[in-house]
C-alpha cells in the first residue's frame, strides 16, 4: 500500500492517524480500572469497585407517569 493510497501527505490531520489504546488495570481484585487514549489525550476514564455497585452499562425498564 502506498502512501497516496491511506491519505499520507494529502492535508489528512495527524489526529486521524492516531490509534486509539484501551488501557486496563486490574492489578488490584477489589478494582479495575479502564482508560481509553488517543496520542496524548485521555478520551475516556472509568472504574469499577467491588465496594460500591455497578450501574454503567446496565439496562432498566421503566415507565414515566
């Protein structure tokens, strides 16, 4: 693949070439830890403990009256 064929050197921002890194810590049992970068800068920052409960990602049914 040539550099012309992936958008190289045509005005493209250096941002769009970046990957984006999922980084995890679970070092520790009782918690996890998940950072989402790309280049330099922190995209996204979440963690999870055993001590307190979990609602990210859950999914509720409810009715509003």
């Amino acid at each position: 693949m040539t550099d012309q064929a992936v958008g190289i050197g045509q005005g493209c921002p250096e941002s769009s070439f970046m990957a984006k890194k999922m980084l995890i810590d679970a070092t520790h049992p009782e918690e996890t830890r998940v950072a989402v970068v790309q280049g330099n800068k922190l995209e996204d920052f979440d963690f999870e403990s055993a001590a307190r409960q979990q609602l990210n990602g859950n999914i509720y049914l409810a009715k509003v009256t």
